[in-house]
C-alpha cells in the first residue's frame, strides 16, 4: 500500500497566472501547468539559494521527494522552452499558511494573515481567493 501523499508547503503565492512565449499568438498556443509546489521548489533553490536538504525541510517534504518535485519543475520548463509552449502556474498538492488573494481590478497578489474582503491596493470587493485549503498555524 502506498504512502499518504504530503501536502507540500508552499510560502507565496505567485504573482503572475503564467508565461507566454513572445511571437506566437494566443491562439496558437498549447499549454503546460507548473503546479505551485514545483514553482515553489524552483524559488527555494534557483533563487533563495538554499540547498535540497533545507529546501525539502522548509516544505514539510522528504529530501527525496523534494528532488522529484524539482526535476519535474525544470523538465516543464525547458519543455515550454524548446516546444513554444505557454506555461500556467497552479494546483498542485501543496498547504499554505496564510491566505491568497488576487483583485480582478488592479490585478494585485496579496497575502494575509485573515480572511479579506477588499483589495489593499484599490479597494475593490472583486477579490478571489486564490487557495482554499488552507491550514492555518495561528
């Protein structure tokens, strides 16, 4: 019987909903999904410069799983490299502490601590929560 799956920490959200290759028109363009752990993996060692050991810890992950989370990470990206591809960042298995918002208006990313019902930035109520499953630690 295999192991429970464990959810994958992920401290930020990202601020963009993914990446367009210049050139090719909307239209034309297939797709790959960056899940948000993978993404996170990819922040944790290419730009906080930390090491598997301590990136795996810091996502509640087995240092082993956290380099499988990390090769499929690049593999994706160097997939929507060589074949054109656009690439959507989302879902995945993964918790958050905190919670995630984006404005429809302003376009705005933010976290909180609690729930919101308005942007910071604008004001605007036209919110939408980007992660439901979060597990709070308060």
């Amino acid at each position: 019987m295999p192991n429970h799956k464990r959810q994958r920490r992920v401290a930020f959200p990202p601020k963009m909903e993914g990446f367009k290759p210049f050139g090719i028109p909307a239209t034309e363009l297939t797709t790959v999904t960056l899940l948000f752990e993978e993404l996170e993996a990819i922040r944790l060692i290419d730009y906080e410069g930390l090491m598997q050991e301590d990136a795996a810890a810091m996502m509640n992950i087995s240092r082993p799983t956290f380099t499988r989370i990390y090769n499929k990470a690049h593999k994706t990206i160097a997939k929507a490299f060589i074949e054109s591809k656009a690439i959507l960042i989302r879902g995945g298995n993964y918790i958050a502490d905190n919670y995630w918002y984006k404005c429809e208006k302003c376009k705005e990313v933010m976290v909180a601590l609690k729930p919101l019902s308005s942007c910071r930035n604008c004001q605007s109520h036209n919110i939408v929560l980007l992660n439901s499953d979060i597990m709070p630690t308060h």
